[in-house]
C-alpha cells in the first residue's frame, strides 16, 4: 500500500508512541510549576491513562519539581500493565477502586484526574455500569473531598445537534441518550453534588473524541477502507482531536476546578463528515471505501473553543492526523483492538 501524501509523516517505533503522546509543551511545563502536592491518577489503565500520567511526570521534572509524585491507580486489567508506569517513573497501585477499604487505603493527593468508567458492553450489564459510572465517583469525590479533582466524562451527555450548530457549548443543557449516556451524567452529578457539599474544586471534562495511531473514530474507519469494509454513514458528523493535544488540555483543566463545578469541552475542529475521512484515506490507501446509508442531520458534538481560547488550538491538524493514521496502518501497525462504535445513535454500547 502506497500513502499519497508527498510528504508522509515520520513514524515512531511502536515503543515510542507512548513517550510521543504523553510530550509535554512549554505551556504545559510552565502550568505544572505550580503543582506542590502529589498528584493521583484514578483509572489509569485505559486508553489514556498513560499518556496522562506521563505528560504530568515529564512536566513537573521539567519545572524543576522532581519530588512532586505522580501516582498511577487502577485494576491493571485491561489494556495497561503496571511495569509501563514504573518504567517511567510513575508508581504504580493495584486496587480496585470499587473495594472501599482499597480505596480508603489510597495516598491523599492534592489533584486527582478521574478517568475510571465504563462503556463497552454496558447495555448487557446495567448493574455494573451504574457501580463503575455512578456509585464509584460519588465514592471517590467524599475520599477526596479536600482535592483538586479533574474528572473525565464524555460528549454524549449532549443532546444530537446539527454540524451548522457548531456542536454543544458548555452552558448547553445535558439531554442524555442511552443508559451509557445516562450514567455519564450521574458521574457528573455525583462530582457536582460532592463539590457543592464539601466545596471541592472540580472541572467536569466532556470529551469527543480523542484518536491516536492505535485507536479512535479515525483508526475504526481507515481499518475499514483497508479490508473494504462497509462504512455506515448515518452518524455522519464527528469531531475529532489528537490524543496528545486531548491530554494537555484535560491536564491543564485543573487551572478550571472549581465550587460549584465547572465543565469543559474538549475537542477538536473543525466538524467533519465520515464520508470525507472515508474518502480521504481511500485516496491514501488507493482504495475506493464501501459506503452505505445516508446522513442523518444531527450528531453528539461539541464546540470546544473555550478550551482551545484558554489552553491554545490543537497541534496537530485533521489532515495531519489522518496522515499518521493511514501511515500508521499502512505499515502494519498494531492497534489496540477496541473499536469505538462512533456509529451508534441509541446510545447502546
């Protein structure tokens, strides 16, 4: 396979993706100056997790607070190991959050970023999406009342609105659809309601959608294009954001925490159509995509500018981000194997 760029980008050993999305910018550096109090990040062993706690390690070493710990907590069960964080300076805790002495028995932190939950599946296991989605963050935000925390939710708390709209602002009212949606918002509200009662500085992120070589709307579509597949076209629209970029702001967003809580969206620009990503890497992998359905008029997005006004624009552009990935796969690299079923409007997953 040939990608058509003429100028295709320069890919990392797969050992280094890892290292390359967790790079700190001098902005980034110069916000963790001020962190003094170890920092405790919840859930880490998911798709961003590393890349969270990696980006804060690298940034506090480079502000000249080497003593500031960062401390990676999580099951260790899925997608992660705890050897990754070691390895780069990170200790590693394994517990289920859900065993409330394992959490009781935790280090205080004085910022938390919160990225445990649950998605895929959920629709077969009611009870334990309201456990990991609902009961868990009620749990974490009275063990950490006295914390700074940074809890990550998702876009699909919004209501589907057309791409003219721009995407859903913060100050839009949640509608959520599905229960994978429905017990997003009551994570929300479990750090909304503990930080109005404790007064606990927290920042509610809504996240759409973060992709990176392995993963993400992105990889799902130019998997397909690769093996002819047949791509839905009905959720037609999507926003999308470097995971690199995804990272900075949600680390940055500690600067937001507040009482009551504040929410930040963030993603990426502009609105895209599935059709065009589809065609795009068709034209990079010399494939002509299988197309069905057609586009409905309404999607989950979000408008994120208040994030790119306060923390800067993405880095890396849609363009570029579709060059990586098509690159990427073209090579033969390996993907984590989690598709992301962007295409689902029911909200069941």
């Amino acid at each position: 396979m040939t990608i058509l760029s003429e100028t295709p980008p320069i890919l990392p050993a797969a050992e280094r993706i890892d290292d390359q999305l967790s790079e700190p910018t001098e902005a980034m550096v110069a916000a963790a100056s001020g962190i003094a109090a170890p920092v405790g990040i919840l859930g880490a062993g998911g798709k961003m997790g590393l890349h969270v706690a990696g980006m804060m390690r690298k940034a506090l070493d480079r502000a000249g607070r080497p003593e500031v710990p960062v401390v990676a907590v999580s099951r260790f069960s899925s997608l992660r190991a705890e050897e990754e964080f070691e390895s780069r300076g990170i200790p590693a805790i394994a517990a289920d959050l859900l065993n409330e002495n394992a959490l009781a028995e935790l280090p205080d932190f004085g910022t938390v970023y919160f990225l445990a939950g649950m998605k895929f599946g959920s629709s077969d296991h009611p009870e334990a999406l309201r456990l990991f989605n609902e009961v868990l963050p009620a749990r974490v935000a009275e063990r950490y009342r006295q914390a700074i925390i940074v809890a990550l939710s998702t876009g699909c708390v919004y209501p589907f609105v057309s791409p003219a709209s721009g995407g859903c602002r913060e100050t839009d009212d949640p509608a959520p659809r599905g229960d994978y949606a429905v017990s997003c918002y009551g994570r929300e509200r479990a750090f909304a309601e503990a930080s109005q009662r404790n007064g606990t500085p927290v920042a509610l992120i809504r996240l759409n959608y973060a992709v990176e070589y392995r993963y993400g709307v992105l990889v799902d579509i130019a998997q397909k294009v690769l093996a002819g597949q047949t791509i839905d076209l009905t959720m037609g629209h999507v926003n999308v954001i470097w995971q690199r970029d995804a990272v900075e702001h949600v680390l940055r967003a500690e600067a937001l925490a507040a009482s009551p809580a504040s929410v930040l969206n963030v993603g990426g620009e502009p609105i895209v159509t599935v059709r065009f990503l589809a065609e795009e890497f068709g034209k990079r992998f010399n494939r002509t995509p299988q197309l069905t359905g057609t586009e409905e008029p309404t999607a989950w997005l979000t408008d994120a500018s208040r994030a790119h006004e306060l923390f800067g624009s993405p880095l890396v552009s849609l363009d570029e981000m579709i060059n990586r990935v098509a690159a990427w796969l073209s090579s033969g690299g390996a993907t984590h194997g989690k598709p992301t079923k962007f295409e689902v409007r029911d909200g069941k997953f």
